[in-house]
C-alpha cells in the first residue's frame, strides 16, 4: 500500500499596512515566526493599494486609522481594483467598531482588534486568534454586496428623531415566548455580518419567530453591531444586555465578550447574558445557546441556523436539535466565506437543509407559515 505523502502548505503572500513602525514589525515577526507566510509591509493606503497591484497578495492586514488615505479609503479602491481578502486592523472603540462594520460591509473579510498598551505584550494575547484569522480569509471566498432588502427601516436622521421613530413603531412588550412556538436560533463568526445582512432584513414584519444571533464579536462591537441591524431590518433588533422577554417579533444577538442562554421563567422564556463560559472556546457561544434552548424548548420547536465561521462552535447542539426532529439550516459553500462551521454541521449529519445565503430566509418564512 501506498504510504499518502502530506504537501506542504502553500505559502501565504501576506500585505501587513500600519502607519505604525512597532506595530509593522511587531506583526511581520509574528507571522514570520508562525511560518508559511511571504511578508511584505505598507505605511499608507497609497502604498497599500499600490503593493496590491504588485505584490499581489493573498491577504491583507489593514489599519483604519492612517495619514494621507484611511483604512476605508484604501479598501474601497482594493476591493475595486484587485479584490482581494482583507483583515482590518480596529481598535475596540466605539468609533472603531462602526468604521469596522463599515469596512465588513464594503467587502472586508474579518477583523482583529489593535492591542492597546504595550504591544509587544498585548500582542501576544491575540496571537493565535490573529494567525487563524489571517490564514481562514486566506482560504475565504470573496463575496459580492448583497442586494438592497425590500422592507428595510430608513436610518434616522439624528439620535433624537431614531428615539421618537422607534417608540412610534416598537410593538407594545408581550408576553414571553411560549414552549412550544417557534425559536430561531443562529450561529455565525467569520463572514457573519455581511451574511447576516443578507437574512435577517429580508424577514417581514410579521414574521412569527423570535430569532436568536450568537454573532462571534468582542464586545466593544455588538452594540453597533445591533443598532446597524436594527436600521436594515423590518424586525426590531437588540443587544441582550440584560434579562429580556423573547418575543415573536424581535431579534435577539448576544452581547459580544459574554454568552447568551435561553432560560425559562414563570411567564415564558427569557434570552440571558451570562459571563463567557471557560468551558466554550469561542464566544458568544453557539453550543452553549443551543443546549440551554434545548433545555427549555421541545427540539421540534427549533430552528438551528449555520452560518459563515471558522471552527465548529455549536456543530454538535445543532446536530442534536435535528436528532430529536428540530429542523436546522446549513449554509451552502456556494456562499459560506469560510465554509468551517456549516461544513461540522453538514458531516454530524445535523442539517436538514443544505442553502445558499439568500435563500435561507425564504426558507424560514416557509416553516414559519407551515407551522
């Protein structure tokens, strides 16, 4: 028998922009020091586009904040020019989180947070959550802009008026979610904003079904993370902070830096924010949310939804949501940007459909009518 002989990884061309000297060379030592990695450094967006151009890498590290051109600036000439999978380089500020929802938006494929402090340091918190993430948009599939959502809610024009809109069109509060009615729950990481945008907008008003997002994401993120969803989409969308009713009619997405578990209560089921649990490596975690829902609801009552991400979180709840005849959803590698998560679910044996992003809320709509 022949002896199967293991191929070396590809070598990755990896683009590194910083406007930051210490920050440039504290990276490059890092990835040279992983291996597999052909490394070359830009100060501007200008360099960056133009090293794009002649470097062509297979990913880029991207800083937001930069002289001459910014971050944004630079992506959107990248992601015309030469698109190419892009990393962004943010700060975990409130300022830094929303120019990073932009930059998911325009085509970028994950982010990693700008250690604070001493980088030589902070640096080594995230190293390996950095590598991965470089070496998963490596293999990541490019998206286009998904279309415009038909029934989307028109941003405010300011704070005050976003107040008055939302108490003139928030439902009154019902009663808790039922055992028994309808819960969907979904689980998503790399990728997951843009394709989340591509469901969750695209779900009517009256759609019956609260819709819980374990959204893999720090937690200087979820709140705008939230809020942006909240303009996009036809259902009101909110950040699980504290103790909250589920009800029909409402988005639920997990506190970034926490985990999100379904509990029941005397009046109904509640969505809880709870510490990170040490027993869960990625976070808010997918698997905990599942099992804590199966807990409380008969399996037959839930939806699992797999998205985009690296990793399997929540591959095995899921898997046994469908065992016990709930119905579960794994997105396609027509689709997937990184096809880690569905791919764990779909070898379990866990999902009962098989789709391609666009047409998993059609799909939710079905059972929602069927049910």
């Amino acid at each position: 028998m022949k002896r199967r002989v293991k191929l070396p990884e590809p070598v990755i061309k990896l683009l590194i922009v910083d406007d930051s000297a210490l920050m440039r060379r504290q990276l490059s030592t890092l990835f040279a020091s992983a291996g597999g990695f052909e490394i070359r450094q830009a100060r501007t967006g200008k360099e960056a586009i133009a090293e794009n151009i002649s470097f062509a890498p297979d990913v880029v590290t991207l800083d937001i904040n930069m002289p001459e051109m910014d971050g944004l600036t630079a992506l959107s000439v990248i992601m015309t020019e030469r698109p190419v999978p892009v990393v962004m380089v943010s700060s975990l500020t409130e300022r830094g989180a929303l120019a990073t929802l932009e930059a998911l938006n325009m085509g970028a494929v994950d982010y990693i947070p700008k250690p604070g402090g001493t980088i030589s340091l902070s640096i080594v918190e995230i190293e390996r959550d950095l590598i991965a993430k470089v070496r998963a948009a490596a293999q990541s599939r490019l998206r286009p802009l998904p279309a415009t959502p038909p029934a989307a809610r028109p941003a405010p024009r300011s704070a005050g008026s976003q107040a008055l809109s939302r108490l003139r069109a928030a439902p009154r509060p019902g009663p808790a979610q039922k055992v028994g009615d309808g819960l969907v729950l979904i689980g998503v990481s790399t990728g997951g904003p843009r394709t989340l945008g591509e469901i969750l907008p695209f779900l009517p008003a009256d759609f019956p079904w609260p819709v819980l997002v374990a959204q893999h994401m720090p937690g200087a993120f979820t709140k705008s993370f939230a809020e942006r969803l909240d303009r996009m989409c036809p259902l009101a969308v909110q950040e699980v902070v504290a103790p909250s009713p589920i009800t029909p009619g409402q988005i639920y997405v997990a506190r970034g830096g926490a985990d999100m578990v379904v509990a029941r209560r005397s009046e109904g089921l509640y969505a809880l924010p709870r510490p990170e649990s040490a027993q869960h490596l990625w976070h808010p975690s997918v698997e905990l949310l599942a099992r804590s829902a199966l807990a409380h609801c008969p399996a037959t009552s839930l939806v699992g939804v797999m998205l985009t991400g690296m990793g399997n979180d929540g591959a095995d709840g899921f898997a046994e949501i469908a065992r016990r005849g709930g119905r579960t959803i794994a997105e396609s590698d027509e689709t997937a940007i990184v096809y880690g998560m569905p791919r764990e679910l779909v070898d379990r044996g866990g999902a009962k459909a098989v789709l391609p992003a666009h047409r998993i809320a059609a799909q939710l709509c079905n059972w929602a009518e069927a049910a």
